[in-house]
C-alpha cells in the first residue's frame, strides 16, 4: 500500500471531505494537522510547489493537490492503482 499524507486544518470542509474518501477506501494516512503553526503551513507550502491551500495530499511523496484532485483521481479510476489498493 502507498504511502499517504495529507496537511490539514481541522474545522476545513475540504479536509474532512478527502479524508472521508480515504477513510472509505480504507487507507491508512498520516495526518499532519497545521492548524495555528505558521512553520508547519510555510514547510507543507515549499513541500507543495507554494500550494498554500488545505488539504494538501502526498502519495508515496508526491504531492497531487487537494480534495478537488483526489476525488478527480478516484472519478478517473486512477486513484486506486495510485494508493496500491490493485494492481
């Protein structure tokens, strides 16, 4: 199974939003909450090519946007060979 991160503030419809499709798939993720931490949001900014915006996701490191591009992974049938889930 893939690796997966996702950057998240906690009251952020979007994040709950992506991390309920990743719930449903049953993906284990590690959640990196940054609410407040001005440090934190700046390292997930350079970490996404300056994205600022929440959630920001990484699977197996490489950054693939937020709820919108999650959910357009998984309408394109893409998202599951992504998180290893078949092969």
């Amino acid at each position: 199974m893939a690796k997966v991160e996702i950057y998240t503030w906690q009251a952020c419809p979007f994040c709950i939003r992506a991390k309920a499709l990743l719930n449903k798939k049953g993906v284990k993720y590690e959640e990196h909450s940054i609410d407040g931490d001005q440090s934190a949001h700046m390292a997930m900014s350079n970490r996404a090519e300056g994205r600022r915006t929440v959630p920001q996701i990484f699977i197996d490191d490489k950054g693939i946007g937020g709820c919108d591009e999650l959910h357009d992974l998984d309408r394109s049938n893409q998202l599951d060979t992504m998180l290893g889930l078949v092969s």
